[in-house]
C-alpha cells in the first residue's frame, strides 16, 4: 500500500493532469481568449479541479 504523502502527491498529480488535457483541447490561447463560452468552461473546470482537490485533501486527512 502506498503511504499518504504518496496518495496525495499523486492525486495532486491526477488533478493537474486532468486539468492539462482539457486546457490543451480547448485550443489555442487566442481562441480561448476571443471566446466568452470556452473562457467560462475553463472557469468551470478550474472550479471543478478545485472542488476535486479539497474533497481529496479532506479524504486524505481523516483516513
């Protein structure tokens, strides 16, 4: 079994890389930049990883 700083550096790991494949598929950062919807979706999913991080985190120190 993994120890905790290995479960959480991992997790950490997963988030940012779940956010990367998605900032890398929305396009270009000009496109981003001219487009009001992909701006609110990347907000979205900021959001998102941010939520996904602290639940994480919150599992990470109660178990």
């Amino acid at each position: 079994m993994f120890s905790k700083p290995i479960i959480l550096i991992v997790i950490l790991i997963l988030l940012l890389t779940f956010y990367l494949v998605i900032r890398l598929g929305a396009g270009k950062k000009k496109n981003i930049e001219d487009s009001k919807s992909l701006t609110n979706y990347l907000f979205g999913v900021r959001i998102l990883i941010i939520i996904l991080a602290i639940v994480g985190l919150v599992l990470w120190f109660f178990l």
